[in-house]
C-alpha cells in the first residue's frame, strides 16, 4: 500500500509517499515559505539528492495541488493519502477516516491551533477535490492524549467554563510518542513497562507512557505549556500575562507573540533557538549559552520526575527529535541532574550518531536509557493503512 503523507504547517507543506510492504520512502519534500516571496521546493527521490527549485506557492491549496502532480507524474499509485493535524479538539479520540463531518470538525476546533488547522483543513479539501477516489485520514496529535486519566487533563477553572469552552490538557507530539513507544518496545522485546518519551526539538514535550497509554503529558491546552522550547516560554505563571499587559502596557497579541516566538532558548541565549549554535556559543564561554543549556537540562530533569509520578515511577527514558537524537551534550546534562535517581548514561555510547534506535545506559543505571530517532510520517501511515486496509 503507497501511502502520501501531508504535514502542513503554517507557511510550509512537508509530504512522503511511502510503500507500507517495504517502508520505502519513493518520494519526500517540503513546499516552503508558503504565501512568503521566494516560496520553493525541495524534493528527493528514493534517498537521493534533495533538489531546490523555486515554485509560486500563493497558499496551501495550490502547493497540494502541485505536490499530487509531481508525485502522479513519477508513476507511483497513491492509495490513501494521511494527514498531520494539529489539534483534534474534543472530537478525535483516535484517527478517523476524512468525510465532510470530519472535515467541518478540523474547521470548528481551528481556534485552538489558528496557525495550523485551517491550512490543514484546506490542504484536505483539496486532495478530496483532486482525488475523489482516494480515502483521506486525519491524525491528531491530541489524539494519543485523548483518554489521559482526569487528574491528568483537568484544569481547576470553574466546571462550566472548562466544559462550554472545551478547556483542558490537549497535549501534542502525540504522533511522535505514539511511534516512540512502539519504536521502544520493539527494541526493549516488550520489557518496557513505564517510559518517559522525551521528544526535544525546536518544540519539545514529555510523556509518560504506561502500558501504551499516554498518562500525562507536559503541553497543556496549547503548545506553550511545559519545558522551555526554542522560541517558546514553556510553563510561566500565568499572571506574567496580566502583568505585562496591565504593567508592560503590551496587548494580548504582542504578549502572544512574545511568549510564542521570541521567548525560550532564543531569549535565554540571546543569539539563537538553534541548540547547535548555543552549544558552540558555551563553548567559547558565552555566560547567556551556558545559562540556557543549565535552564534547559534542569527544567527537562524537572518534569521527567513529574511524569514519572503519573505512573509511579519509570523503567525507561527515551530521548527523541532534534535535539533528542542530535546532542549528546543536552543529554548528557538531563541525565547528570537525574543521577540522584539512579539514571547513569554511557559517555562513549552517548557520543555516538546514528539513525537506528540506540542503548546508552550507563553500567549501574537503575533506568534504560534510549536514543529513538522518531517517524511521525511512518506512524501516520500505518493508522491510514489500519483504518483503510
């Protein structure tokens, strides 16, 4: 079965057409800059070399549109097409296949992910308007957080605001801890139990994953919740909003915009949210660097022992994404604030890069401790094989 999956961001469209019988990636790209002068595409085929090519991309239908010709135009059969949605509200429990119900739900839970489902419900339309006779699936990345115990999901506002308003832990990432857990059991033979999955990137949140079910999660109604990200805040008091509105005389949309883009890694650092370059600028003995890898590795440490109390206690650690699989030195530094806690890491297993799922638990650890690249467009295009056959 060819599976075509679609992520949609914001100003970008990344897709993969991908045999399920063999896991063969024909075909991968990314529409960029979307609506932005300058929009291209990059592309590659069976792995090869990626090709640059400036195309006019006025909005996301018309990058779909060209994405479905160039992949028609290889000779390659599609026969379902997975979809990348951000938020599933309070309507997706679980992937579900596209009709115009689904459709006009991804639309209606929009407000909580402006800057993405509104595209991604455009982007789906389209492939629909294209392709008729191929079946469409959403996958959510709230989906996996769905069913997290109450204590979990529950915020304590006033009950009919949290239920007229649909106000509760959402979570994210849930595509890429799903796979992490399944990525992890394979490798572990079924002996992991209790795993905290650590998907650190330019975004970056926590699971705890008891059993395969997501028992908390560190993103909360939206994004900005929990570890500190590249441009993001993370967990702030919430009254910092009406201090820098009723104080800082800035408005709720410069306070959005400040918490959102121009906070996190960025701002401790201040030359960057790249940990690539923040690590270079620690190197050289930039105080703001090495504050920012401190914040990062002690806030990380911090809610990996919240996450273990959902499921008292945790018998495996599984670093994952850019930061995750590409930085031993952020590791390294999580694991030395956990040590009190039996977590103990192989330095020269650490130092080591690869794709493939990796072991450096160090001798004495109490915990496994894991590298799993992850594979949110392989994920995504099991559930399009489970729920279209």
């Amino acid at each position: 079965m060819n599976v075509l999956v679609i992520n949609a961001g914001s100003s970008s469209l990344k897709y993969q057409l991908i045999d399920l019988s063999t896991q063969e990636v024909y075909a991968k790209g990314n529409c960029e800059r979307i609506g932005i002068e300058g929009s291209f595409l990059t592309h590659s085929e069976h792995g090869g070399e990626t090709q640059r090519t400036p195309v006019p991309f006025p909005t996301h239908r018309e990058a779909s549109e060209y994405v479905l010709e160039l992949i028609t135009n290889l000779g390659h059969t599609i026969d379902g097409i997975g979809h990348r949605v951000v938020q599933g509200g309070w309507y997706f429990p679980e992937s579900a296949v596209v009709d115009d119900e689904v459709l006009a739900k991804v639309r209606e839970v929009a407000p909580l992910a402006p800057l993405h489902n509104y595209v991604e419900a455009d982007v789906i339309e389209a492939m629909r308007k294209a392709m008729p006779e191929v079946g469409n699936v959403v996958v959510c990345d709230t989906s996996f957080h769905y069913h997290m115990p109450e204590t979990s999901w529950r915020y304590a506002l006033p009950r009919d605001v949290v239920d007229r308003l649909h106000i509760r832990k959402y979570g994210a990432h849930g595509t890429s801890h799903r796979f992490i857990w399944r990525a992890t059991r394979e490798f572990t033979h079924g002996e992991t139990k209790k795993l905290i999955s650590l998907h650190l990137g330019s975004g970056s949140s926590l699971c705890a994953i008891e059993d395969g079910r997501s028992m908390d999660t560190t993103m909360g109604l939206t994004p900005l919740d929990g570890l500190i990200m590249g441009t993001r805040t993370g967990t702030v008091d919430p009254a910092t909003v009406f201090y820098l509105q009723r104080v800082g005389n800035y408005t709720v949309d410069e306070v959005d915009t400040m918490m959102n883009k121009q906070s996190g890694l960025l701002a401790l650092s201040g030359i960057s949210s790249d940990t690539r370059d923040i690590e270079d600028g620690a190197a050289k003995g930039d105080e703001h660097c090495i504050i920012a890898l401190e914040m990062f590795g002690y806030r990380t440490a911090q809610l990996t022992l919240e996450m273990a109390q959902a499921m008292e206690g945790f018998d495996t650690m599984a670093f994952s994404a850019g930061i995750g699989e590409n930085s031993p030195l952020c590791r390294e530094k999580i694991c030395e604030r956990l040590a009190w806690q039996g977590v103990r890491i192989d330095k020269e297993k650490n130092a080591v890069r690869s794709g493939e799922v990796r072991d450096i638990t160090g001798e004495g650890s109490k915990v496994r401790v894991l590298v799993v690249p992850t594979n949110e467009e392989l994920m995504i295009a099991y559930d399009v094989q489970e729920l279209l056959g």
